[in-house]
C-alpha cells in the first residue's frame, strides 16, 4: 500500500470532444509517460451530442502521425461530478470554460462547498505568451488545423508535466 496521496487528474474539456479535447488526453498522456509520471488523464465535451463516438477522423490521423492511436476513445459529456474526481479541469476555449463555471458546484451563499473541487482554468494560460488564448476548434477546418491543435495542446501538455514534477 502507497501513501495516502491522491494522484493528480487532469480533465481536458471542449465542446463536442471528438477533435481537441481527445488530442489533449493523448498530447498529456505521451508527454506523462515519457516524464515517468503517474497521472490520471480524461477528456470530456460540453455538449452531449457526441457521446460514444469515436475522436474525428481527422484527430485519429493527427494523433497517428505521432505515433499515438486514439481511436477506441468515446467521447462523453462533462459531468458535475468531475469537479469532484478530477484535481484539475482545463478548458480548450472561452466558451468552453463559460459553460464549465457555470455547471462547477457552488457554495451556498458564498460558502465554499463541502469536499474537494477542481481547479478550473483555461488550457493556454498554462503556455507563457499564449494567455488567455483558445485552442481554436479545428472542427469545421482542415487537416492543417488538426496539426495546429496538436501543436498547441503539446505546448500545454509539455507545461502540465513540468508544474506536476515541481
Ligand atoms: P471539439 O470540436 O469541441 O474540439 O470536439 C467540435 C466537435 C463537434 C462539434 C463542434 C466542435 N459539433 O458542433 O458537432
């Protein structure tokens, strides 16, 4: 049996969570394994209507040209209850961090809820220069898009190890 010390978790959250939010997971996962760090990765959508799918096509190939095979992930819509499983929740855009606040459990009347909640920031705050930056929805775009969402959420990813080995 290990110590009582909670492992970090990390919830990548976007609107349908088909294109960026799969490539965070993965983008975090790589870069977690190859630190030797033991963290618990998810990603989740705003929006339910993708639930069970599989990632974009587009993400599946962005993530294979660099090795990683994301394609048995099924997207799943955020729940309240992650703001209790996860230490950390990090939105991909604005909106996308608008819709987080509001559904994050709230204290009553200012008093700060019972138990632990997540932490909830936007993604790019974490990549200096790029605060307060979205990582821009490739959805409607094309396949070079898919490589600038993987190269953003790997600049993020990049950062998520360095502050977890701190
Ligand atoms: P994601 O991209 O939020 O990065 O997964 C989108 C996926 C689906 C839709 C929008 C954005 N949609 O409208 O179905």
């Amino acid at each position: 049996m290990g110590p009582l010390v909670s492992q970090p978790s990390v919830l990548f959250v976007c609107l349908g969570n088909i294109c960026r939010s799969p490539l965070a997971e993965a983008a975090l996962r790589a870069e977690a394994v190859a630190a030797g760090l033991a963290v618990s990765i998810d990603s989740a959508g705003t929006g339910g209507w993708h639930a069970g799918d599989p990632p974009d096509p587009r993400a599946v190939a962005e993530a294979a040209r660099h090795g990683i095979d994301i394609s048995g992930y099924r997207a799943r819509q955020v729940r309240r209850e992650d703001f209790q499983r996860f230490s950390t929740i990090y939105a991909l855009d604005q909106q996308n961090l608008r819709d987080l606040r509001r559904i994050q459990p709230k204290g009553f009347m200012g008093r700060p809820i019972a138990g632990p909640s997540a932490r909830l920031s936007l993604l790019m705050d974490l990549v200096p220069g790029r605060e307060g930056t979205a990582v821009i929805d490739p959805y409607g775009g094309t396949a070079e898009d898919f490589a600038t969402t993987w190269e953003d959420v790997t600049l993020a990813a990049r950062e998520i190890v360095t502050r977890l080995r701190r």
